[in-house]
C-alpha cells in the first residue's frame, strides 16, 4: 500500500464520528472502518483508545498495519 493510499484511510478515520467524551467507543467505531478499509483484522494489543484515536498514535498503527507482522 502506497503512501498516498495510507493518506486517504487516514482522511476517511479523520471523518468517522464519535462521540466526545467516549475514547473506547471511538477506537472501537476507528477499528472497524480500519478493517474495513485495509482488509485486515486490528489485534487485541492495538485495539483501544491509545492506539487509535490520537492522530499520530492512529497514523502509526494504520503504518504497523499497513507493513504486516
């Protein structure tokens, strides 16, 4: 997957709305379009708020996905 390609997932996740206050609701409604969109299944390590809802802790995990084990 290509830079450009990572660019637009992380624009359609900029878009998925979640309600403030609820982080964990948030990382689990992130992590569902992010399988989704790149086909692939979030791990139990990555799937929580840390990981998935600040924008560059959310960039880097979609790059971890993105690259494989």
């Amino acid at each position: 997957m290509d830079a450009t390609t990572i660019d637009q997932v992380l624009g359609e996740l900029a878009e998925v709305p979640v309600a403030p206050g609820d982080a964990e609701l948030a990382a689990v409604a992130i992590a569902v379009h992010l399988e989704e969109a790149l086909g692939v299944t979030v791990p139990a390590d990555l799937l929580d708020a840390a990981h998935l809802v600040p924008p560059a802790a959310l960039e880097r995990t979609v790059r971890r996905l993105v690259a494989g084990p």
